[in-house]
C-alpha cells in the first residue's frame, strides 16, 4: 500500500514528465506497474486528488492476528 502523500507525489511527476511511467519509477522506485500509476491518475483527473484512505477490506480480523501471533510465540518459529 501507499500512502496519500507518495501517490501524490508520483501522478504529480507523472504529469511533470509528460505522462512517462518509466521516469516515475525510474525516480521514485515505484508503482510496479503502468496500470497503478495510470489509475491514480485517472483519479485525479476526475476528481482532482486521490482517495485518502483504503476501502479494501482487510485480509485477516484481529482475532485471526492475535491467533497467529500467540501460536508463534507458544511454539516458536515456523519450518516453512
């Protein structure tokens, strides 16, 4: 994930190069990939800034954290 603050930055380059996805990386060491970095700016464009906070869901609850953190601690580290 990344934050507000770094997807700003990099459509604000993206702009400043003349829509370049290599300069962007090449500068800032990310998004990974054209599609990212087109969609955010895509975003902007619409709405003239980009969402602050993610709307996907998370992964695991807390409890299935918690779980995974305490069985860790009882019986040490993994073997995969």
């Amino acid at each position: 994930m990344y934050s507000y603050d770094d997807r700003m930055r990099a459509v604000k380059l993206y702009i400043q190069y003349d829509h370049s996805f290599s300069s962007v990386q090449q500068e800032l060491g990310y998004p990974n990939n054209r599609k990212t970095l087109k969609a955010w700016y895509k975003e902007f464009v619409e709405t003239k800034t980009l969402h602050k906070k993610s709307s996907r869901n998370p992964k695991y609850s807390q409890e299935q954290k918690q779980l995974a953190i305490d069985y860790y601690y009882e019986h040490g580290r993994c073997l995969v």
